[in-house]
C-alpha cells in the first residue's frame, strides 16, 4: 500500500495500474510480450493491476494465458505477485440466465467464458469490476434506463459470485463526476447513482470506480462530489436497513482521474484527501485522449520512496514505445479521438442525431450539406464523450483492438458514407484485420489522423474506386513502395510504383528511388545494383530490377535525415503528375521496436518471457498541405524496411487524398486504364532523360 499525508495523519491506500486497460485505449499499439514484462518488473508497486478485457482481443488472451499457464511460479519467483490482485473488466450482462451454467459461453463481450473460468478457479485474476453508466442520457443510447440496469447489475454480480464466491466484485460508473453536477437531468441522474451503487453493494461489491470521464472537473468539484454522494449512501435506508447493515465508507471509492485539462494528478490528490481509498494511474502519458494520471505523477505527489525508479522506468517505457516528453499537451489533437468502443457509439450515435435534425429541417438537403453537418458536429460537439475544442480541433474516432462497429461508421462518415449498417461483414473484416495485424504484425491503426486506418478503411469500403471516363471500368489506383532486401547487412532497394486499377495490374508506372546524397548522414550511397550477385541470380528467375537506389545504414543511422530524402525524392518525381504530391512535408520521424505474437517462457525461466518475434517499427507525422498533420506507420524486419513502408503509406494517403479531390473537380484519375501504356512510355522516356516532363513547359498532365 501507498500512504497519503492527511490533516489526520498518514493512511493507508491501494494503488492501482491501469496500464493495460486504459492504456489501450491509446494511440500505442499493444505488445503481449511487453505487457507481460510489465507485471513481472512492476508487481510489488502496485497493489492492484489490470488485465483488462482479456477476451476481446488476441493480444489480451496472450496475456492471460501466459499468467495461468505461469502463474504458480510467477508466484513464487517474482516480488509481489499474487493472482487475486489482478483485475478484468466486464459490462454488465444483459441476459435472462440465472445461473452460470445458463449464459452462453460464445457471449459476444466474454461474460459466459468468465463465468466459466472462474467457475473452475483457473482464472488468472481475482478482481472483477463491472463497468456502468452514471448518466442516465448514455443508458438511454444502450437501449436500457436506469431501473433494468439495476435489474441487469443485481443478477451479473450475483452470477459471479454464484461462480466462484472468492472473487471480488467492483462497479465503475464512467461520467461520474459530470452526471453527478451538470445542471441537465440532474436529479435523476443523481437518483441512478445512488441506486446504481447501493445495488452494487448490496449484491456484493466492495469498491465502487469513480471516473472524470473526460477530464473535465477541477479538485474542489471532486472533493464535493465525493462528500455528497457519501452523505447520501450514509443515510441510505436501503444499507442501513440491509442484514447485516451496510455502512457506507468513502474508501470504498476508487479515484480513475483523465487529464484532458492537466487536472488528473491534482484531482486524483483531492479524491484521496476527501477519503477514496484507492487510485488508478498509468506507467507514462497512455490511456484515451490525453490519458489517465501517471504513477510517477502519484509517486512524486504522495512522496514515494521509490519515485525515482518508478519515473526511470516509465522513461524507458516511453521510449520503447515511441513516446516523446511533452506528447499530448493540454488541447492537442489527441484529446480528441475515441478509440473505444463505448465512446465511439456515444460520438456516433450524437452524430445520427445531428444529421437527422438537419434532414427533418431540409427534406431536400443535398450531400453538400449533410457534409456541412459532420464539419459542424466534429468541431462543436459537448456531450456524453468530451467537450468542443477551444480552437475547433475536429473530433475523431478511430481503430483499435477494443474499438467497435460505431468507431467504423463514424470515420466513414468523415467521406460522406452514413450508413448505419453494424452487420456489414466489412465492418468485421476491418476489425478482425486491426486485432490480427495489431497482435500478429505489429500494425498500429491508432491515433488521431492514422494514415494506416483510413486507407484500410477506403480499401474495404471502395473509397479508392474512380470511375474513369469512357470506361466502364474503375481505376483502383495505389501507391506501392517495394522492398527487397538482399542480404544480411540490411542492403535494402525501394521503388515507388503507382498501381492501375486491379482489372489491369500488369500496367505500372515505375519511379527510380531518390538520388541520396554521398553526405547523407548515416547512410553510404550505393548508384547501381545491376552488378549485385544477388541481383543476377534474381534476373535469371526472371525477376526485374532497374538500377534502382539501395541504401546501406550504418552503425545508429538519423532516421528523420533517411525519411526525408525518401520522402523528398519520391515527391519530386511523383509532382510530375499532380503537383499536389508536393504538399507532402515531414514534420517527424520515430523508431521503436515491436515485439508480436504469442508469449513463451525464455531459456531463464518464465521471468524472462520472450515474443514470438521482434520487429521494428516507424512513425512518420507529417502534413499535407493543410493545417492537419497525419501519421503514417510501418513495420518490418529492420528499421529501413519498416521506415520504407511508412514512406509508402505517407504517399499512399495523399494519393487517396489528391484522388478524392480530383473526383469532386471532374477529372480523371492520375491513371487512366485507357492512357496507362502511354503514360508508362512517358515517364520511362522522362527517367532516361529523352523528355523534360510529359507537358510542354514541364509541367504536370493531370492539371
């Protein structure tokens, strides 16, 4: 346990991680391997630490899975493990089953599997908390009210405890503060808390999660909240007159503080003051929008003995990861992107609403217009998930592993595509491709303006298709960088390509990497691989190469240095056909490493876990002639080749974009099926020198 200095002297309270459930509600992409590390070297800190929800994702179920199967020696070989310390996450069962044996273990959220692995006491946590609304507006978007969320509260508590009466149970009640003060539908959102709690505690739940949702709240409105709702369950006849009676503590509260206005350490300080009794905090700046409070925030402000080593690790943690000192200040884009599920939903469903008042308003209203009102709600909207920003910061959903069907309709929705249509097996498609790419390949789809999640998005949805004039046939055009490498001393070549729809693959146009400059710091300029061996073994099966740039890294390379040349170079050739490919500026460049796959036990034992495989990974932020900035990913088997992929991704995107904006002015696209064969003669002619540009003064065609 912790201690907090008090006007009554130190007490004692529970510190909780919240690392890997919050935390994967950020734009960092999640690791099994790294998240195992983290409760073997961060156990004795805490003395509460979250699973999160480990049936909903592959990365999650790695997780769990390498703690039960380990979990007897963790025990004994690592300082402050115990399984019944460790904490999933459930929502409320909405079935009609009275027992454990009656819920259907294919349940879609995982409750029926819960019941059943706790029913064999094999699970590898100890801790449920069942997570609610305290607003009585989101109960509404759940189809439910605040009377059959008692009813479905009452009976998923009871099923647990029917299952394994050694579990404890907790209640999160997200927008506590907020439901608990906003002037709107006060009273009965103040009489569904109440209820909401008093049903918790009597169906046998021990902590109640008081969350700032959206961290919004200052410390005096959390110290009176905290007073008022005490005072209230303290006269609570239905405690008071409960066998045997319940006296309500504020311990019982469990302070979960969001830092969207930089309040979270402050607040979470005021909670613990005003008598909560527990904490939660994340290792580093993680967690939806700006994130939760740091445990190095909590560590220094509660006078940690241990808040230097706790700081260093979340320092190192942060690096691993690709975090910056000073990522996501107060009011920048991150604050404004959903990445749950839940959230999502609230943000789509606010947004059908907005779209509908304006229809019933218009009859008549064009696409123009409805676009006009996406552009209106993503830059004004104050609701259920967060407030407008002060400087019209547009809100966004976006993918990830826990995120759901709505996060896929709302993005859509930013290229006029409003259907509401859940059951789309595209949508599936998409995020199964987020959870297996994530798990599997290392693919980060997070984050605000994810240049990687909006082409998936536009490949499975069509939003690449153009219709080229006089042909029947849609022009699917893509932008590819190819990577070969050729041997083991990372020699890799790339080429930039521009693929012509799929009815006609075999017509590319094939662009020459960038010259690099002999200087280039930490990288040797190589002109030619035709005299390569393994470039003549590649021609005699048949395989074709071009004389193309390769790139030999030395020994720590200035990976922004690389990533600009390429970037440079690719656009000064591909400005040749619209000159918008010139927009493109690198703002960033980061590399991390990215472990994947299952977890196994290493040669030292089951405290040195080991990935499946470890590869490498490259964030690109860059702009696009606006005043957004996007990030682009990559991942692969060396920092060049996952660098090379992030540079394709970049161009890929602005080729979607300029394609898009070509479609709105009428023209065709870059590519046209019909003109590709003598595009293609061009641009060779113009590679060899024979021609100064396909237009007369040089300049682009397609303009």
């Amino acid at each position: 346990m912790w201690k907090i200095k008090t006007p009554g002297g130190n007490r004692s309270v529970l510190a909780r991680d919240e690392t890997l459930r919050d935390g994967n509600q950020s734009e960092v992409p999640r690791s099994a391997w790294r998240a195992i590390n983290h409760i073997i070297t961060q156990s004795r800190i805490y003395d509460v630490m979250t699973l999160g929800w480990i049936y909903t994702s592959p990365t999650d179920t790695a997780i769990a899975d390498y703690l039960r199967d380990h979990g007897e020696e963790l025990a004994k070989k690592v300082e402050g493990y115990d399984k019944n310390k460790f904490l999933i996450y459930s929502l409320v069962y909405r079935g009609s089953a009275k027992t454990p044996e009656e819920v259907d273990p294919k349940d879609p959220f995982g409750f029926g599997k819960i019941l059943g692995e706790i029913k064999s006491k094999k699970q590898p946590y100890g801790i449920i908390n069942i997570l609610t609304k305290a607003r009585c507006k989101d109960l509404e978007d759940l189809g439910l009210d605040s009377e059959s969320l008692q009813k479905d509260l009452a009976n998923t508590a009871q099923l647990i405890k029917q299952a394994n009466p050694d579990i404890t149970v907790e209640i999160a009640l997200e927008h506590f503060y907020t439901a608990w003060l906003e002037k709107d539908n006060q009273a009965a959102n103040r009489k569904h808390i109440i209820d909401t709690i008093v049903t918790g505690l009597l169906a046998g739940s021990v902590r109640i999660t008081a969350p700032d949702t959206d961290g919004a709240h200052t410390p005096d409105e959390i110290t009176e909240v905290i007073q008022e709702v005490t005072a209230a369950l303290r006269s609570d006849e239905r405690l008071t007159g409960a066998h045997p009676p319940i006296h309500f503590d504020p311990s019982m509260f469990i302070a979960h503080m969001h830092d969207d206005l930089g309040h979270a350490a402050e607040n979470t300080e005021a909670a613990l003051q005003a008598g909560a009794g527990s904490f939660d905090s994340t290792a580093g700046i993680m967690g939806e929008r700006r994130g939760n409070v740091t445990t190095s925030a909590m560590a220094n402000r509660l006078r940690h003995p241990e808040a230097k080593k706790i700081a260093k690790y979340q320092a190192d943690l942060a690096e691993q990861l690709g975090i910056k000192p000073g990522d996501k200040p107060v009011g920048s884009p991150e604050a404004q992107c959903a990445v749950g599920g839940m959230h999502g939903h609230a943000l789509l469903l606010a947004l059908r609403k907005a779209q509908q008042d304006a229809k019933d308003n218009n009859p008549n209203i064009t696409p123009q217009e409805l676009a006009a009102v996406y552009d209106d709600f993503v830059k004004h909207y104050s609701g259920s998930y967060a407030s407008a920003h002060p400087d019209g910061v547009p809100l966004q959903a976006t993918l990830s592993p826990v995120a759901g069907a709505a996060n896929v309709l709302f993005m859509l929705s930013r290229f006029g595509l409003d259907s509401d249509d859940k059951k789309d097996p595209r949508i599936a498609e998409v995020l199964t491709e987020v959870k297996e790419g994530e798990f599997n390949r290392g693919v980060n789809y997070r984050g605000y303006n994810n240049a990687n999640a909006f082409l998936l998005l536009a490949d499975k949805f069509g939003l690449r298709e153009h219709l080229v004039a006089g042909s029947e046939d849609k022009a699917r055009n893509k932008l590819h960088l190819t990577i070969t490498t050729f041997d083991g001393d990372f020699v890799d070549e790339y080429e930039h390509w521009l693929h012509v729809g799929f009815s006609t693959p075999k017509d590319s146009i094939e662009w020459p990497g960038a010259e690099l400059p002999h200087d280039s710091r930490g990288f040797t300029h190589v002109s030619s691989i035709q005299n390569h061996p393994l470039a003549k073994i590649a021609r005699k099966l048949g395989q074709k190469y071009t004389g193309l740039t390769v790139i030999s890294p030395e020994h720590g390379g200035f990976v922004y240095d690389v990533a600009e040349t390429m970037l440079r170079g690719a656009t000064d050739r591909l400005k040749r056909v619209d000159e918008r490919f010139g927009d493109l500026h690198l703002l960033e460049a980061r590399e991390f490493e990215v472990p994947v796959g299952p977890v196994h036990a290493g040669e030292r034992g089951v405290t040195d876990p080991q990935p499946h495989k470890s590869l490498m990974g490259e964030k690109l932020i860059f702009t696009t002639g606006t005043d957004e900035w996007f990030q682009a990913n990559g991942v692969g088997k060396t920092h060049e080749e996952a660098l090379a992929k992030a540079t394709e991704t970049a161009l890929d995107f602005q080729l979607f974009q300029i394609e898009r904006e070509r479609a709105k002015e009428g023209l065709s696209p870059i590519l046209e099926v019909e003109g590709a064969k003598q595009y293609l003669a061009d641009q060779w002619d113009i590679i060899k020198g024979r021609k100064g540009g396909p237009g007369t003064d040089g300049s682009s065609p397609s303009r």
